[in-house]
C-alpha cells in the first residue's frame, strides 16, 4: 500500500484527510499492515501502522531513502478543459509521466478559471494528481500552477541553449504540422510542450511559440481531441526514452 505524507521523517507519523480515507476505506488496512510512505518529492520509507481511529491513522517509519525516477523532466502546458475532460487529462497525464503541468488561459479556451475560484480549482485538480500518482506507483507528485498569459507559463521553463541542445527541448503540439513528434531533440533533459484548447491555438500563439523555439510537432493524421492530445505526447516522449533504454 502507497501513502503519500506531507512530511516524511522517521519514526511516528499521523495519516489524515484522503489518504487514511484510502487505508482504511478502500484497502481496509489494519493494525500491523505494512504501508509504504512517499512526501511526492522522490522519497520514500517503509512503514507499520500502529493506530487506527475515526480520523487518523498512526504510522512509525524506518529512515526515508531518494528514489531517483529515470528522464526526462516533462512539462505540459494546457488549457482548461470544459467539464470533467479536464480531469480525465490531468489523471492521464500524470499516470503516463508528466512531471509539471502549467493551466493557462488559451484564446479559444472555452472555460475561463474566475480568479475568486482559481485556488480552489487547483487544489481540486492536485487532489486528482496525487491519487492519480498513487494508482500508478509513481514516486513523486506532479507540480501544478497557473499562469495568466502564455508568457508567464513559458517564463518558467528552461531556456533552450544553442550550445546544449540535449538540455532542453520545447514542442507545439499543432495538428497541421510536418513534423513528428519524433527525433533527438525528444532525447533532452527536460522537454516541455504546449497543447491546445478545444479550438485549437490561434495563429498569433503559434507564431509567439515558434519565435521562442518550440517546434511545431504533429501527432498523425487525425485531429485529437484537447484532453487526448496531451496525454498521447508525454506517453510518446517517455515511450522513446524508455525504448532507448535511458
């Protein structure tokens, strides 16, 4: 059994909220079951429940060890997604390897987060990381955030070095495209991608992409829709990485 912790330190530990919902609602743990604790940084420690109550389950953790997961670093930056799609990306996208997702606000974005609504719509949506992180036995827990434009997302992704061009690369996914989501630049450190809303990008978004060096990649021959679409990329990335044996 998989728990994620705030704070993972060893010895006693108290589980609430979600996850001991999780122990003890849906894998019925008792007393004397063994769990195994991740803080969704990449740390993890075996542990031993020792209480169960109405409300917390008391845990006491060996020394937490670093479990480095293999490359590379993956961004996704995405619309919001109309209805419960959006989850279903978010989900997906985390059990297939994204490591950052940035929601920002398309120009053909059907849905428009309300400022007054927006941390609350992100808790809801890092809720849906964390246990989309633990289904998938992934050690760490995506990082999700906004950003209020286009420039501010791409503002905190790496830079792309004419000198190191495995450091990092960046991709627009863009249906009408040439090329393939293929090739070495896929081999980088950190590799980030922007995907489109329901309309797709504008012509002016795709052309402030390009001056800042993603390059337009296509998918195949059919349209996806905006919550497959990301998903299918990331999936691509790791699969050639993985296939590549790095």
């Amino acid at each position: 059994m998989r728990i994620f912790v705030a704070t993972l330190t060893a010895g006693e530990i108290a589980i609430t909220g979600d996850e001991h919902h999780y122990l003890g609602r849906v894998r019925r743990a008792r007393v004397g079951d063994l769990v195994e604790l991740h803080d969704g940084s990449g740390r993890r420690a075996r542990a031993t429940i020792t209480k169960i109550t109405a409300t917390t389950t008391m845990v006491t953790a060996d020394r937490p060890e670093l479990v480095v997961e293999p490359g590379p670093t993956i961004a996704m930056l995405i619309p919001p997604i109309k209805g419960d799609r959006m989850d279903l990306c978010i989900e997906k996208l985390v059990e297939v390897g994204v490591d950052d997702i940035v929601v920002w606000p398309a120009a053909r974005a059907v849905v428009k987060l309300a400022p007054d609504k927006l941390e609350a719509r992100l808790a809801h949506y890092r809720g849906i990381a964390q246990a989309a992180a633990r289904q998938s036995t992934r050690t760490t827990i995506p990082t999700i955030r906004y950003a209020g434009d286009l420039a501010g997302a791409v503002s905190t992704l790496p830079a792309v070095a004419s000198d190191d061009p495995k450091a990092a690369a960046r991709f627009v996914l863009d249906p009408a495209a040439d090329t393939p989501l293929v090739g070495s630049e896929t081999a980088s450190s950190h590799v980030a991608m922007v995907s489109g809303p329901e309309g797709g990008l504008t012509n002016d978004e795709l052309e402030w992409l390009a001056d800042r060096a993603f390059i337009p990649s296509s998918l195949g021959p059919r349209v996806l829709r905006a919550e497959t679409a990301p998903v299918i990329a990331v999936a691509i990335v790791r699969h050639q990485r993985f296939v590549a044996g790095a």
